[in-house]
C-alpha cells in the first residue's frame, strides 16, 4: 500500500487505536458475545478500514484475499458473509467518520481482561492513491 513508515501519532490528532474502537462499536455491540469473537470482529475492522483505503475498482481483489487468508478453506458462506458484511460496514463507517484520515493499519493488539478491551495499533500514512 505504499506505507512511508510508521511513527507517532501527532498530538492533536485522534490515536488510532480510539479511532478503530470507534469504527468498531456497532459490530462490537452487535456481535462480541466472547472474547474471542470481540478478537475476530477488530481484527476484522482493521481489515476493512485497510481495504478502504485502497481505489474502489481494487477493493473486490483485496477483500478475496483478506478472506482466503483468515476463512478456513472448509468455513460456511454465513461465515464468509458475516466476515464481508463486518469488513463492508468497518469500511463505510471509516469513510463516513474519518474520511480524510489516510492510515493503514500495520499491527495491532487486542487484550481482553473481563469486561475491558485494550487495543494498540501501530498505524502508518499512505499516499493520497486515486480513490
């Protein structure tokens, strides 16, 4: 995606890992009943937001390949629809609250102790690439 480099966040600006758990709250109301699931639903807005940042006609592609990568082979098409509506509605919801904010997400960290979610991000500018 044409990562510069990874560095601090600039003071004033949102951290990203605020910025994720913001993206992130209807899906985890929605659907982080476990740990485990609260796991899958941010590692799956990462993937959304990072696909979002790519052109539209580039989004189909990457989007194949986050599921080839984290859907095993044997997974069911509700698994494979669930994983592409949380991923579509990660991406809409970035677009729609932080259009202009231009950062993949390189690494990130989730850590779960009783009701307390913990998440850091390590987060890198992009290119302005044609949308």
């Amino acid at each position: 995606m044409g990562a510069k480099r990874e560095i601090p966040t600039p003071e004033g600006e949102a951290r990203m890992s605020a910025v994720i758990l913001e993206v992130a709250e209807p899906l985890l109301r929605k659907y982080a009943q476990t740990p485990e699931r609260a796991k899958t639903v941010i590692m799956l807005t990462v993937a959304g937001w990072n696909k979002s940042l790519f052109p539209p006609d580039k989004r189909s592609v990457v989007e194949k390949e986050i599921i080839d990568h984290l859907v095993p082979e044997d997974g069911s098409g509700e698994a494979i629809g669930v994983a592409v509506q949380i991923m579509d509605t990660a991406a809409g919801r970035r677009e729609k609250l932080f259009p202009d904010l231009r950062k993949v997400i390189v690494d990130y960290e989730v850590e779960i102790s009783g009701d307390s979610l913990n998440l850091n991000v390590s987060s890198a500018p992009v290119p302005d690439l044609e949308r």
